[in-house]
C-alpha cells in the first residue's frame, strides 16, 4: 500500500510575497499605474500597503475582507459593490469620516453571496456599468497611463495572466471561487480599457486550496481516509470536487515510476467549476503530470462516467455544497464491485480549536458550533450524519471516524480569520487582535477545524 507521508510540494519562487510578485508582473508588463479590481482581502491587501503608488483605483466587488486601517489612504480611490447587510458597509457605516469620498454601488435584493456564487453573471449589467462609471472618473482624477500590449498570455513570479483590449489597464484578481469570474463583464471593459486578469495558485481561492493541500494537519486527514480505503497501485481513482487538483497531484506524487502499465494509479479529477478545473490542468501541466492525472467537468450530483469505472472513488469538503445522497449514491455507481467509496466532509456540528489567549466569553462564542454563515447546499452533509448515509449506502467493511487537522502560518490560516471577524463585535475584534499579536509572538497560533470520514466497500 501507498504510503501517503505529509511531504510539502515546493512553489515557484518560495518566499517572494505576494506584492513583489504583482510588482514583477508590472515591471515586466511596464505598467506604472493601474486600476485594481478583486474580492479576496488577501489578494490586494500587501499591494495597497507596500506599493499604492502603483494603484490608481481599487473597486471591490462583495469584498471578502475589509480592513478600514488599510483601505482608508484609498478611500477616495475606492469603489464597493456591496450586497445587502454586508460587513463592509457595517464598517464603513461605523468610520464615516475615512469613506465619504468612496464610491458604492448596492445591489438591491442581493444577498452577501458565498465563495461560489457566479457574482458577474448574476449581476452583471449593474456590475459592468457601475465599474466602467467609476474607472472614468478615477482615469479623469488620477491619469492613468494607456497601454497597447499584444493580446497573451504568460506567467511572471508565479503568477498567470492575461492580456485583452487597449487602454489603461485593469488589472482583475480572481473573483473568489465564481465559475465564470469576470467573463460576463469583459466585453464591456476591453471596449475602452486594457483589461489583465491574473491567476495561479499564489491567489485567491486557488492559493487557499493548494495552501490547505499542503498542510500536514489536512493532510493527514486525507492520508487517514485513504489508508483506511486501502488504495492499491494500479487501481484507477476518481475524485469527485477536485477544485484546483491538489490532491490528485499529491496522490500521483506519492507513487514510484510514470508509466500506468507500471503499477501507478491512474487519477482523475471531476469538478463542475471551469474556472478551477482550467488552474488544475495548468498546474498539472506545470509539475509534468499530464500523463498521470486528467480532468474532467461535470456535476458531482451526476458524474460523466459509466457504470464501475474506478477502484476508488473519493472526496473531500465537497459533500456539503452539493445533495448528499445524489452524491454518495453517483459514487458508488461508478465504482467497481470490490472497490472503495471515500468521504471526507466538514464537521459543523463539532468544536473547533482555536489556539489564542482569549477570555472564557469570546473563546466559547469562536469555538462553538455553529461556526460557519456559508452552509452550502440545502441537502449537503457537514455534521455527523454522514454515518448514517453511509450506514444506508449498503457497503461493508465501514469504516467511520472524526479528524482534527490543524492550520497555521499559512495564507489558510489568514483565510480562516477573515471568516471568523466578521461576527465580532468592535471590542470583540480587539481582543482578538492583541491575543494574536501575543500567540504569534510566542509561535503558538494555530486553529484546529474538525472533519468526519467515512469509508465503505461496494459489494
């Protein structure tokens, strides 16, 4: 059997923050100003501190993340596009002096949309006329320099882009998760502007699931469901909601030789999103792979695939954001008489832990589920009754049990806070601060998130 070690696979250029390698990108494209546009905190927040020479305006489209200490230089360089009841416009509601010079765009009957959701799509027209509204403002405020460059794509410092349309540029971040992220809205902007998107696995969702899938704590919930599977060389896998491919890489990389006749599994990722499965196959293709893992679009409610296809069909925190039973039953369908079925799904309804010097009150609030505001699918599974859809399944040899896997000093960890803030109180917030300037001064920061596995045999 496979032994499934938690090895860590290297990055391009390990170590260069992100804002050096937008910096980069920049210099190579030779862009001294631009018009930002993103979601993702993590995405623009080191770019606006390090270089806001380089920002001519920043719009957030239904931020993820809003630091009013980091954005308030820019406030009169900044648009929001905010869905209703939305924490960016609680906070700027609560520090009116620092944004009477931002520009909003509220859309009506809009509510906060989750990391998924096709927001552009969705929304476009108010989207694309509200963006291009304010880029000719700022481009009448703030001279933008025109750029006429050869319609590409390249990486530069790990991270991808592309070039459409003339014009000052505007430089797009990954719209979060969305499937189609700013296509709906392109036409509109390559019309009068440069429009460069960026992508890889330094940014966004993408970087938060390679960074998850190089965790040893995650991983070892992976390796744990996938020993008890028992995967044996030469069997044909399938995971169902691969996103970026990070564990199919993992898997292919934990195996002697590349050749399928020899004894190596052969992998294969399905996942609806195009968006992800286009970072996968560029990432697969980056670390020579492609003979060893392939990817395939489709629903995993209805998988592309004949009836007992692969040995092993697993997934991991996929469960939730799709119906369950469809799921499960998709599944085992396409696995072999003999094969395996193998879910890892998240643990809502357990505590977490989270490793700071916080009093008893905010502790037990931040520790105790319900936890998460993003439940996913009405149907999906994220608490203990996974066990008893697998118990239903009618598969033997079961195999049921919880797992903790811990995150810290990763961009993970970052993400993982900027979930947990936005349901703080200002004096709540505070606290949170100042415990984790102290747990990291003391190198002990890290949030344990809770995770039930299952894994059963198709007779």
């Amino acid at each position: 059997m496979t032994n499934y070690s938690h090895q860590i696979s290297p990055e391009p250029s390990p170590g260069l923050a992100l804002e050096e390698r937008i910096s980069q990108l920049l210099g190579h494209l030779g862009i001294s100003k631009a018009h930002f546009v993103a979601r993702g905190a993590q995405d623009w927040t080191g770019l606006a501190e390090t270089f806001p020479q380089f920002i001519s305006s920043l719009t957030l489209v239904c931020p993820q993340g809003f630091d009013s200490s980091v954005l308030g230089s820019l406030a009169s360089r900044l648009l929001v596009v905010s869905a209703e009841r939305s924490e960016d416009t609680a906070e700027m509601g609560r520090h009116p002096e620092k944004f009477e010079k931002t520009q909003t765009i509220n859309l009506s009957g809009f509510p906060v949309p989750n990391t998924y959701a096709d927001i552009s799509s969705q929304r476009q027209e108010e989207i694309a006329a509200g963006l291009v509204s304010f880029l000719q403002k700022m481009g009448q405020l703030h001279q933008t320099p025109s750029v006429d460059l050869a319609e590409e794509t390249g990486e530069i410092a790990g991270i991808s882009y592309r070039i459409r349309g003339s014009g000052p540029p505007v430089i797009l971040f990954p719209l979060s998760a969305a499937p189609s992220q700013w296509e709906p809205i392109m036409a509109t902007l390559t019309a009068s502007y440069c429009a460069i998107t960026l992508g890889g696995d330094q940014l966004g969702m993408v970087s938060s699931l390679e960074d998850r899938g190089r965790t040893p704590g995650y991983l070892g919930g992976v390796a744990s469901l996938l020993e008890a599977a028992g995967l044996q060389p030469g069997e044909a896998v399938i995971e169902v909601g691969c996103g970026t491919g990070v564990l199919c890489r993992w898997i292919a990389n934990r195996q002697p030789g590349s050749n399928p006749a020899q004894g190596h599994n052969k992998i294969v990722g399905v996942d609806v999103n195009p968006f992800f499965l286009r970072e996968a196959a560029a990432l697969v293709n980056r670390e020579g792979m492609n003979n060893l893992v392939e990817f395939k679009e489709g629903s995993a409610e209805a998988l592309p695939f004949p009836d007992e296809r692969f040995d092993l069909a697993f997934s991991s925190t996929v469960i939730q954001r799709v119906n369950a039973e469809k799921m499960l039953s998709e599944m085992v369908r396409v696995t072999k008489l003999g094969g395996r079925v193998a879910v890892l799904g998240h643990a809502h309804d357990m505590p977490r832990w989270i490793n700071l010097p916080l009093g008893e009150t905010l502790k037990a609030k931040i520790d105790s589920p319900p936890w998460v505001t993003d439940r996913g699918h009405p149907e999906g599974c994220d608490d203990a009754s996974l066990y008893r859809l697998f118990s239903n399944l009618g598969l033997s040899d079961l195999k049921m049990f919880p797992y903790m896997a811990s995150f810290g000093g990763d961009s993970r960890l970052q993400g993982l806070q900027s979930s947990i803030l936005p349901g703080l109180s200002p004096d709540e917030t505070e606290e949170w601060h100042a415990a984790v300037i102290q747990a990291e001064a003391e190198r002990t920061f890290f949030i344990g998130t809770p995770y039930h596995c299952c894994v059963g045999t198709k007779n």
